[in-house]
C-alpha cells in the first residue's frame, strides 16, 4: 500500500513525498474510512484531501521582496488597462494578498489608480479554505519582506495573537482549488507567480507544469519563481531574464525575440545623487559565465577558513603552495574551495591582485555561489572600482540574501537618499539571519556587532 501512495503521489500531484508523510497518509485514511480500496484512494488524491500530508505549505506575507519590488516597477505601464495576475500554489493565501497589498497601496497615490484581478489556486482544499476566511498567525509577518511591511497595516486586522484581512482586500481576488498538472482554465495572465513549489516536483513532470504555466502566459508575460529555483528552469517557451537584482522568466513574443522590458527602480529606492551603475547585472549572464563555465557550488565551511586565516603564517603558507600548484594544471583540481577562499583573502590583504585575480579566476570556474561572488566584489572594492564591485556585491546577494556582508559593501557605496536607507535596511535585515554563520571573517573579522553599529549609524544619519 505504501508503495501504492508513493506512485500515486508522483502521477497524481508530481511530487516525490516523504515517506514519513506517505505513512501518516496512510494512518489517516485507514483511521477515517476503515479500510483501504482502490475508490477510496483514488477520491483522496482526486479531491485534494491527500495533499494536505504531501505538500508544503509555507506562506507568509510578501515573502522574497525582490520579486515585489519589480511588481511595482511595472504597476504604471498597466495604468490603462487591467492587470490580470495568477499566484499559482498560493498554500494559505498570503502572496496573493501581498500582491493586492501593494496594488492597493500603489493606487492610494497614483493619479490613474489600476484595475487588476488576482486568480489565485492551490491543490489542497483546506488550505485555499484558510485562504478565503484571511486568518493568520502572526508567523506571517517575518523579517524577510519587512521593506514593504509598512503595506500590511491598513489591511491587516489584529485580534488577540492573530491577524484578519479586510474584507475590502479580498473583492479583487479569487481563491480556487487546482492541480498544476492539470490544465488551467482558459485565461491569459501578464503576470504568473510560482514560487518555492517548483522544487518539490519530480523532473520527471516539472516540463507539464511549466506548459501549464506558460500556456496561461501573454506573450512577453513573465513567470516569477522562487530565488532557489531558476537553475532547473528549462523550457522553450520561457527566456530567463533579470533586472535590478531579479532574475525572472518571459514568454517569448511568436515570430520575434521577446520584449525586453524596461523600467526605473521603484520610488522608495530610487535616488536623484545615486545614478544606477552602467554595468548591467545582465552583462554577468553574457559575459562572465559563459567565459567560466562554472561547474558546481561548493560547501564552504566558514569556520574552517576563520581558523586558518587566524595564523598568518599558515595562511602565507597555503597561498604560496596554491600559487605552486595552479601552476601545475595536473595537480589543481586537488585544491580545497575552503584554501582557496583563504588565499584569496589572504592576497587581497596583502594587497596583491594579481595572485588574488589568479587564484578568484579558478576558484570561479568551481563555484557559482554567494561567497565566490562576494570575493569577486572585494577585488574590485579594494581597487576602487566601485561599479564593477556593485555589480558582484549584488549577484552575491540575489543568491543568499542573508550574506550580510555584500549588503554592509552596498550600503557604503550608496552617498544618500532613498536607495542608501533602502540597502541599509536590507544589510541589517541580513545581519540578523545570518550573524551567527562567521561571515565577518570575509569582510575583516570584527564582530558583526560592530557592522551593525555602523549600519545604525548610517540609518540614524
């Protein structure tokens, strides 16, 4: 029977479960109904109550603020027609009134408020249910999305340890049960958002879903998924694309290339003294990792490198044996990624860049990562070359937006305005999820105390 669940589960819902939740399946069923035929099995999964033991249901408010922080920059290019917009596995509904949230407080000052209409669906019954009485525990409101937290308030109700939405915030959006690997119902959307469900697919059915999705799709619409999940992304239909610190995916336009979209950073980070930089993060995508042909990423462990970087001697010992054996292209695919980080730092300190430059260039061709970007980042940083350093400083961050210290690097490169108290708060947003993983090491081993009391003080100013 076990094995029964599991092949269902895949076939039916596209997932590969857990066996400890194939199990709990399995009590239920035989709790509630007795026994455990083929109807009663096939109902479960046909009606959606066995998705509830299967899936992942992890939501909370404007959860990944890049990805609405882009929304905004494209709510004035719809301001004469409708938005149409699906949040597609919406768990208990918290994206989709994130989304409305932020139409909603768009329009409070825009001189031609937008019309839109949020569809949004899950597979599991109870939890579009959750969604559609807009009950939540005060879970959802989290650190991650805290820029835009100032949004909730008009139309989050508090009572006891709990928080309501207005009725007002739900007239525009409906709430449905449906199965991704099924069809959706014959619509055209501008905008699909598909986030942190992509992974729990089988590679198996995860091409049905992106059909599904991107028929659904206007040409030159474009697909949001979760920061973790583009690199398994792989559709003809689809061109990845990113802007402004957001990597995104876009319908292509039948018989041309699709549209390229363009559009300012939004209000709140734009600043009249801070002028965006001329390198493109899109030139990263052309340029530098097609010329690196980056592998893999590999598991640094932090502590290790603060261990050897705290001798010097030690640390100026691996750095001359890592310059002997790169030197010897036979023997380098032995290196160590912790050594080679070490000596990196290491050189940079000494203020040698080319060995550093040498030693970064392989390090690149093993590790696509927030560190290694990070470390790319510091080499122009140290040499002045502030816009190049941006550019790292932000790839670093759009792949592990807790690596504080490429978001303390941005905050100082920004002289003031709007764009400077937005990365401030972000850095500090970051230091908070991530000062207890020894990242200071790679930024100048103070403690992350004293990054955060100059964050402080950069806010206070």
């Amino acid at each position: 029977m076990t094995n029964f669940l599991s092949r269902a589960a895949e076939e039916r819902f596209g997932i590969k479960a857990d066996p400890d939740d194939i199990k709990k399946l399995q009590e239920y069923l035989g709790k509630t109904y007795g026994k455990e035929d083929a109807g009663i099995l096939n109902n479960a999964f046909s009606s959606g109550e066995a998705a509830g033991f299967l899936t992942v249901n992890e939501t909370y408010f404007f959860r990944e603020p890049a990805h609405f922080a882009m929304l905004l920059d494209l709510l004035p290019s719809f301001e004469k027609t409708e938005i149409e917009i699906c949040s597609a596995a919406v768990a208990a509904g918290c994206e989709a009134y994130s989304i409305a949230m932020l139409i909603e407080s768009y329009n409070k000052g825009a001189a031609r408020p937008i019309a839109y209409h949020i569809d949004a669906f899950d597979i599991d019954p109870n939890v579009i249910e959750t969604a559609c009485r807009g009950i939540y525990s005060t879970r959802t409101l989290r650190e991650d999305g805290n820029c835009f937290r100032y949004m909730t308030e008009p139309y989050l109700e508090k009572q006891e340890d709990s928080y309501h939405v207005k009725d007002d915030l739900k007239k525009n959006i409906n709430f449905f049960v449906h199965n991704l690997m099924d069809a959706l119902p014959p619509k055209e959307y501008d905008i699909v958002f598909f986030r942190n469900a992509f992974i729990y697919f089988t590679s198996r059915y995860r091409s049905r879903v992106l059909s599904n999705l991107s028929a659904v799709l206007k040409a030159g619409g474009i697909l949001f998924l979760g920061v973790s999940e583009t690199a398994g992304v792989h559709h003809d239909g689809l061109e990845e694309k990113n802007r402004n610190e957001v990597f995104y995916f876009q319908k292509s336009v039948t018989g041309r290339e699709p549209h390229e979209l363009s559009f300012p950073a939004p209000d709140f980070v734009r600043s009249a003294e801070y002028p965006e930089a001329d390198y493109p993060v899109e030139e990263y995508q052309k340029t530098v990792m097609p010329r690196k042909q980056r592998q893999k990423e590999l598991c640094f462990d932090i502590s290790s490198v603060s261990d050897i970087l705290s001798c010097e001697e030690k640390a100026a010992e691996l750095t001359e044996r890592i310059q002997l054996t790169l030197q010897d292209n036979s023997l380098s695919c032995g290196l160590d990624g912790n050594e080679l980080v070490v000596s990196v730092l290491h050189l940079l300190k000494q203020g040698d860049f080319l060995k550093a430059g040498s030693v970064l260039e392989y390090l690149e061709t093993l590790d696509d990562s927030s560190v290694t970007a990070f470390l790319r980042g510091e080499f122009f940083f140290l040499q002045d070359l502030f816009t190049e350093a941006e550019l790292y400083y932000r790839i670093s961050l759009i792949k592990n937006d807790a690596f504080w210290p490429a978001g303390y690097r941005l905050s100082s490169l920004s002289s003031a305005g709007a764009l400077k108290k937005y990365r401030v708060e972000k850095a500090l947003e970051g230091l908070r999820r991530g000062r207890d993983l020894q990242y200071e090491v790679l930024i100048g081993g103070f403690s992350p105390d004293y990054y955060a009391s100059v964050l402080l003080k950069q806010k206070a100013g």
